[in-house]
C-alpha cells in the first residue's frame, strides 16, 4: 500500500527535513511514500489563505484513496490502534493512503469533510512543519507494528 503525504508549504530545512527524510526513508523499506507540496498561500488573512490553500489541496487529492487529514479536532489513537487502521485499510485492498498536513492557519471544512479519517495526533497544538516529522515517525511506527519489529515496545 502506498502511502502519500500531501503538504502545504515546502519542507523548512534543517532538523524538520532531516527527520522528515530519516523517517521517510525507513517506511521505504516496506512501502513506496510519495511527498506532494502544494503552494502555501501568501493572502493577507488565515481565512484567504485556508481558502487558496483548500483549493490546491482539493486538487492535488487522487481519486480512490483512503484520506486521512491531519487536524486538531480529529480522532486521536494510540500507536497500535493507528497501525491496526493502516492494516485494515492494507487488508481491504486500499492501494494508497493520503494524508493531508495543512498550513500555518490549517485547513477549512471542505478538505475535513472529505477525509475518511479525521487524525490528532495530540490535544497539543505543534507547528505544521513539526508535525510532518511527528506524522513521519507515527507512520514508520505503525509499519513497524504490523511488519512486528521490535521499534514499538
């Protein structure tokens, strides 16, 4: 199963790159990844942005995928019940998984209302360049469970 992420903003460089490409690097091993940017918004208000923004991520979300987006009104799951999700999702033949990281000021409803599942990955609120590595690390995570490494003790 395939698994995409699709991002709003180029990835900063640094330690939020490094740790984005370790992790990416590791589900490799098990699993194609592919990393879609779509444009960041340079409107003169978060609600013109999240508008700019819905659109080209509305855009960029393949037909046929299970849609999994990122925010803090979500479904929080611990590690093995993220994992036994991607399982089943793997298991009903999905071919590939989106997730959906939104901008500096998030997303609108017209990208939430098309998710299959509606993910926090914490009460917290992280930097959206932050949770890239947080999503990253979860995903390698609950590959690793269903693969039964020993990373997840």
């Amino acid at each position: 199963m395939k698994t995409r992420l699709l991002m709003v903003g180029r990835t900063e460089r640094g330690f939020v790159a490094e740790g984005l490409d370790h992790y990416l690097g590791r589900i490799r091993h098990w699993s194609p990844v592919d990393e879609v940017v779509v444009a960041k918004s340079d409107r003169t208000t978060p609600e013109l942005q999240r508008a700019e923004e819905e659109k080209n991520l509305l855009r960029a979300i393949p037909a046929g995928v299970r849609l999994v987006v990122l925010d803090e009104t979500g479904r929080s799951l611990d590690s093995r019940a993220f994992a036994r999700k991607m399982g089943d999702w793997r298991d009903q033949g999905a071919r590939e998984v989106c997730f959906v990281v939104g901008g500096a000021y998030g997303l609108t409803d017209a990208v939430r209302n098309k998710a299959d599942l509606l993910l926090s990955l914490s009460p917290m609120t992280f930097p959206h360049q932050l949770v890239r590595v947080l999503l990253a690390e979860q995903l390698y995570r609950a590959w690793a469970i269903l693969k039964g490494t020993g990373y997840h003790h």
